[in-house]
C-alpha cells in the first residue's frame, strides 16, 4: 500500500494539470530503506509530448546522484496520462527500473474525475496497490 501525504498527492495532481497536454513527470524521494515519500522533486518531460514521458538524461542523473548524496531513493515514481486512464502501458512497463518504487499515474483525461492511482512493477508484472492519502 502507498500512504502518501495530501500535499504531495496535491503536487502530483497540479504537476499533472501544469504540463497538460503533455504528460508530466517526477519523483518523490524518501529515506532509503523506508517507505516514505517525502520530497517532491517534478522532473521535465523531455519529449513533450502527450502520450510519452522520459526523463531527461542529465536531469536523471543529476536527481539520483543527489538522492544518492542525501541518502535518499525514489519512493515514488510518477508521471500522467492525459487521454488514457491511469494503468501502466507498455511503454511504462518496459521502463521500470526500480522494484520497490510506487509507480503513481495520475490520468488528465477527464477534467471531472482525475484518477490517481499506485503500481508495483516488478520485472514486467503490474500490480495495483491501494493508495492512502493522508493529513
């Protein structure tokens, strides 16, 4: 189960609608060896586009290099849909590296019920966690 804080689920959400239509992206960096997300890093989608998000390549590095500096890892990592609901695609699937990130989408698609959801990936399988939001 992902318990995420309502502020950081709020910057989620609002990073999702700043880069709508394009698909936003970003990490949320905690302690490692926790589970507990605690800073909110937004991350540029370096293909701009609203069906496809990648980090940016000297971005990524920069952000694990200081997680790694801080003693932190990706407790979450998350991105948008902006036309499809939010479940892992193919795509999402094959880029998921890290095995105990929380893989939060956030689907744009419809204005009046904004999805919000948290994935397991591990080595090609999807499994829906349920998600706790709170304060």
């Amino acid at each position: 189960m992902l318990t995420i804080a309502r502020e950081l689920a709020d910057k989620i959400i609002a990073h999702a609608w700043a880069d709508h239509p394009d698909e936003a992206c970003g990490v949320i960096a905690g302690p490692a060896g926790s589970d507990r997300p605690e800073r909110f890093v937004p991350m540029e989608n370096a293909e701009r586009s609203p069906t496809f998000y990648r980090f940016d390549s000297t971005e990524h590095f920069k952000v694990w290099r200081e997680m790694d500096d801080r003693d932190e890892e990706p407790v979450v990592i998350y991105h948008s849909h902006t036309s499809t609901e939010a479940y892992p695609s193919r795509t999402d699937v094959s880029y998921a590296g890290e095995p105990n990130a929380h893989y939060v989408l956030v689907s744009t698609a419809d204005p009046g019920d904004v999805q919000f959801r948290s994935f397991r990936i591990v080595d090609g399988e999807i499994t829906e966690e349920p998600v706790e939001i709170v304060g």
